[in-house]
C-alpha cells in the first residue's frame, strides 16, 4: 500500500504583475526613462511596501498599475487584465486607490465623499448608495454624526479614514496606497496603521502601500521593494531586505530612524 502524494503547495495569485516596464516621459531628445526593465509581482494577500529615494518613480508606478499611464514599454497586468483596462467598463471599481492627501472633494460632505462612485455608477437608489457609504464609515472608524461634516472640518486624520472608505466602496480585491500616514502625528499614525491591518484581515485585501516612513513600514509590511537604478533592485522581508548592501539601503534602513524602527518592541514588566 502506498502513501497518497501530498498536495503541491499552491502557489498564490498574482494581483499585479509588471514586466520589463518602461516608464518614459517627454520626446524626442528630451525622452527620458524613470524606469527601465522594472519587474515586480504583487501576489494575493501581500501588503507590499514600495519604497525608493526622490525621484525613483514610487508613484509613478502605483499610477501605471492603476492604469493612470501608460507603459513606454513592457506590461502592467492589474487583476488579470491589462491596467489600461481598468479606466474602461467601470474595472477601476475593482481597484482601490488612497492619495497621499486625501483628494476628498471640497464640496462634497462626508457621507458625498465616500459614496461618489457607486453615486456615478447610477445602478443603485440614492438611499442604497447612502446605506453603503454609512457601512465604510463605520468600518474606518467614524460616527454617523460625522457623516454630515465637510472636508475642511475634518482632522488629518478623519481625512485620511474618509479617502480609505472612499477607497473601499466597491469593496475592491486590490488596494493601492500612497504615504497613507503622511502629515499625521504618531499617536494617530499608530491608529491608522491598526485600522489598515484589521481591514487587511478582515476583508482580505491585497495592498500595494508606496511610504517613506519606517515605522509604517515595519507595521504593516508583509514584503518590501526597493526601486533604486530606474528598476526594482530587491524584493524581501522587511528584515530581509535591510540587509541588502547598497548604500539607499544601507541609508534608509541602517540609520538611527531604521534601527529604532527594527528595535524589538520592549518586554512589559512583571
């Protein structure tokens, strides 16, 4: 009698998949490359940190893998489809986007805010896209009694949970962040880094996250890509990745900013 073969271990989707990317601007003599030859895969369950120094292209990459640009050359396959797709037949729903600021529309209040593009969409009654849109508030946080507020009332903070609920109304696979806790003071640094974990969990997100700040990175980072050369240079664990020698990294990571931020958390007392 034989033992049954144990299952091959599955290996996980691909949410996002960049070969060989180019990303060009300008023309002629004046063409020059951001990225050349970059690759990346961004596998189902990820949250995966992009991160780079100025002028490396961190979001000019969300964008190509949202669909906003064009690739010069190479492919941007977002979901299964190419990216460009996702700007055509509503397939953007599927996709999450969190801006660095917050992009809320100034003359929208909250509950306007988070509900605009299942609003646009025009297949649902106003009072079901109302209905949807106090769910995400909730769900990032916010009181009912908020959603009447308007943007220029809001703190940084509520800011920032009002764009991910935004982010979240078609209840998107794929969520793309860019500096999710910039401008924001620790202690509510800390809180939005919690409140993107527990939504990870509980909805099952994928996250692509573009930051600056280590202490966000070693938070919530499941993997990390460093863009440095117009190319993704390592891909790795947070830890994994700090060890790589080249002097981006060895700045970034190994500074007192990095090694505060790897520093194991202090034991409680006894």
């Amino acid at each position: 009698m034989t033992a049954a073969a144990s299952p091959r271990p599955q290996t996980p989707r691909a949410m996002v998949q960049v070969d060989k990317l180019w990303s060009v601007f300008g023309e002629g003599d004046n063409a020059f490359a951001v990225h050349q030859d970059l690759d990346l895969t961004v596998y189902q369950g990820d949250m995966l940190s992009i991160v780079g120094g100025s002028g490396t292209g961190k979001t000019v990459l969300l964008r190509q893998i949202l669909g906003l640009l064009q690739p010069g050359r190479g492919t941007v396959t977002t979901l299964g489809r190419p990216a460009a797709e996702l700007c055509t037949e509503g397939a953007a729903a599927r996709v999450g986007m969190l801006f660095q600021h917050g992009a809320l529309y100034s003359a929208f209040n909250v509950l306007e805010n988070i509900g605009f593009a299942l609003r646009e969409l025009g297949t649902l009654p106003a009072a079901m896209v109302d209905e949807a849109a106090m769910v995400k508030l909730r769900m990032v946080g916010l009181k009912p009694e908020h959603a009447t507020r308007m943007p220029a009332d809001l703190s940084g903070g509520m800011v920032k949970r009002v764009a991910l609920a935004r982010a979240l109304i078609m209840d998107p696979p794929l969520l793309l962040l860019d500096e999710p806790t910039a401008g924001l003071d620790p202690t509510s640094s800390d809180e939005f880094c919690a409140l993107l974990r527990e939504l990870r969990a509980e909805l099952g997100l994928t996250v692509v996250m573009v930051t600056h700040d280590l202490d966000t990175l070693f938070a919530l980072s499941s993997r990390v890509a460093v863009l440095a050369e117009k190319r993704v240079l390592v891909t790795g664990t947070p830890q994994e990745v700090a060890q790589f020698p080249h002097p981006f990294i060895t700045t970034f990571f190994q500074g007192e900013r990095g090694r505060r931020a790897m520093a194991p958390a202090p034991q409680g007392g006894h």
